[in-house]
C-alpha cells in the first residue's frame, strides 16, 4: 500500500512539472522576421551634383563651393522660377536646372562684361539647348527690368560686392544700387527669397572694398536689402573661413578659393 501510494504522488509531480504551457499560458510568439532597412533616399540637392552633364572642372570646384549645402540653404525647389543673377561661366546654373526640373525654369542673367569674361564657358553651357528649362535675360548695369511677382527665388553668388565696383577697362560702369535692390523686391514673389554668397570684409569696411577688394561686409548687404523691403531669414556658416586675411584681394594666389564668405539667405514678406 505505501509503495502504491508513493508511486501515485510521484507520477503527479510528474505531471505538475511537465504540463504543456498551452493548459495555463499563451504560447510564445514566433521571432519576427529582420527587414532589411531602406536605402536612404538621395536629396534634390546631392542629385543635382551628381547630374552626368556636369563637367570635370564644374566637379573640381565642389569642394570649396560646397554646393549642395548652400542650395540647400536656399530651399529652391523643384517647379520653381529663380533668377540667376550674373550667371557668368554656368557652374550654378547646371545644378539649378536639374534641381527646378521640367516643371520650374532658370532665368539666367548676363551683361556684356560678364560675356567678355567667361563667353566661351557660357556658350557650352547652353549650346544645342542641351538645358531646355534655361532663358538668357541680357540687361546691362542699370538696364535691369522684371516683370512683378515673377521668380520664386533669386540668386547673387560671388557678386554682390559688384555693385560697388566700376571699371572703364572692363565696361562695368557704378550701379545703382537703390534702384537694382527695388527692382528685385518688385520680381520677387512675396514669401519668395534672395539667396547671396559673398567674400567677407573686414567688420565695418566702407562698400570701395567692393571696388578695391572685391570682397564686401555683411552687414553692407543685409542693410542695404533690408531697406529694400526684404527680411533676413537665416545664414550659414558653411564657407566660412576664419584663416581668411580680409585685407587682402580675393584675386591673392594665397586665398583665391578659400576665402572666408558668409551665406545669406533672405525673404519678401507675404
């Protein structure tokens, strides 16, 4: 009798410690299958520099310029309209194409200094239509006119300070400055922007450091555009160079395309 009662209390333990976890709980789920992450998607901006058409010497510039992050900065969408001031050889004006796509258009400004200066460039940039959503405005100094609330953007890369220079030799006679900074708040669509590049001066330097430097304050600029109507809507500190020596010409072999330049970027109130 004892030696039955034992091997009946024994075979419950058994059964207690070895029940299926479906009688008293869930069963556990199966692991979830490992999804391979999505390939990060490729900015407008980044595509832009990537474009086949770019040329070797446009690639050879990037790393000074920095391209991507300044367009960037300056929010320039695809089906936008932007004027392109002083277009000269066409190095922004490849990228602005490709980034405003089919559906937007790139105004490209030139004069006939500017022609004279880099002519052979500018007619590779657009021969056989090879950028179709470009037009050429030909307007020299002072002969600047735009139809009203017509761009979406605008762009003064590298030569704002030109505002202030005159050269009989070149034939780039004293803008109004006025009356050009009037003359783009009128083309600006309000809630539009104005994006600018330029090479510092020293703090507090006249605007004949546009003349004699090339290089101008940014205070000068921000003044001067904010008396025009505009609002000054961010900068970026991304060309910055703090080894820059302002006091000389951007044109001295030891800074040309390192020089210290600050980017503004500006806007039309709606």
């Amino acid at each position: 009798m004892k030696t039955t009662l034992a091997l009946l209390t024994l075979a419950l333990l058994i059964a207690g410690c070895g029940r299926e976890t479906g009688d008293s709980e869930p069963a556990s789920e199966p692991a979830p299958e490992m999804s391979t992450p999505a390939e990060p998607a490729v900015s407008i901006y980044a595509a832009a520099i990537d474009s086949p058409g770019r040329t070797d010497e446009d690639r050879a510039s990037d790393a000074g310029r920095q391209p991507a992050a300044v367009l960037e900065f300056f929010g320039i969408q695809p089906g936008d309209t932007v004027l392109e001031m002083w277009a000269g050889g066409g190095y922004y004006t490849e990228m602005l194409a490709h980034i405003v796509g089919e559906n937007g258009k790139v105004v490209v400004h030139a004069n006939t200094p500017i022609l004279n200066f880099a002519g052979e460039a500018h007619e590779k940039r657009h021969a056989d239509n090879r950028l179709p959503n470009t037009e050429i405005l030909m307007a020299e100094n002072n002969e600047l006119v735009l139809e009203a609330d017509s761009f979406d953007a605008a762009t003064i890369i590298l030569n704002y300070h030109d505002l202030y220079w005159t050269s009989e030799q070149y034939g780039w006679d004293q803008i109004d400055i006025p009356a050009f900074n009037a003359e783009l708040f009128k083309a600006i669509k309000p809630g539009g922007i104005i994006g600018i590049v330029d090479h510092q001066a020293a703090s507090g330097s006249p605007g004949e450091t546009g003349n004699t430097l090339h290089r101008i304050d940014s205070a000068i600029v921000i003044a001067e555009l904010t008396t025009a109507g505009f609002v000054l809507d961010g900068e970026s500190d991304v060309l910055r160079n703090a080894d820059d020596d302002h006091s000389k010409s951007v044109f001295d072999p030891e800074i040309r395309g390192k020089t210290d330049r600050y980017v503004l970027r500006f806007r039309k109130p709606e």
